[in-house]
C-alpha cells in the first residue's frame, strides 16, 4: 500500500454513528425544553428555563467522548479498546442526560 492514503482507512464512516449520536440526544435535549413542567402543591412550580443548565452541562460533555471517537478514527488496533470506551460513555453521557433534562423540570409519570 503506497503513500496514497489507501492504507488508512477512512475516518467518515467510522465517526458518523458518534455524531448521529450526539446530535440526536442534542436535537431530544432541545425538544425536551417544550415539555410541561409538573407543579407539585406543596411547592413553587419550577423556573422555565430549569431545563437548560443539564442539557447546556451534559451536551458539553458529549463532546469529549465524541472528540475521541473522531480523532481515533483512522487509526486501526491500538485504540479498539478506548473507542468501546468512548462510545460507552458516550451512551451513558445521552441517557443520563436525557433523564436529568426531563426529570429536572418535574417531568413525572402520570398515575392512572
């Protein structure tokens, strides 16, 4: 394999799942600003922008596993095990997110 760049492989097809990650958890954190808050009697209903700081905090976050992912990207064995990692905390960093994104405007379970 020459200096043509044939021996590397490309870094596109293999940072695209980080990215559609990160910005479909953005795009639900974004979303997630519009649902209702929920007012418990006993207390004030929360600020309406109560939501922001989690997704603002959890959203930067992101980017440090996404970053690894890319900048890892071209590179083939010997950092298999920290792009399972990165994409591990990755996920963990969405999920998370998004339950602290819902749950901190008093998103609840509606009790039937």
């Amino acid at each position: 394999m020459g200096p043509s760049g044939s021996a590397h492989s490309s870094v596109g097809p293999k940072a695209l799942p980080a990215i559609g990650i990160l910005i479909a958890t953005w795009l639900l954190m974004w979303l997630a600003q519009g649902v209702p808050t929920v007012c418990a009697l006993a207390y004030p209903c929360p600020a309406d922008d109560v939501r922001v700081a989690p997704a603002l905090t959890f959203g930067a976050l992101m980017l440090v596993p996404v970053a690894v992912l890319i900048a890892t990207a071209g590179t083939r064995r010997p950092f298999e095990g920290m792009r399972l990692l990165a994409y591990v905390l990755l996920v963990g960093l969405a999920v998370v997110g998004l339950g602290a994104v819902l749950f901190s405007g008093g998103f609840a379970v509606p009790h039937f």
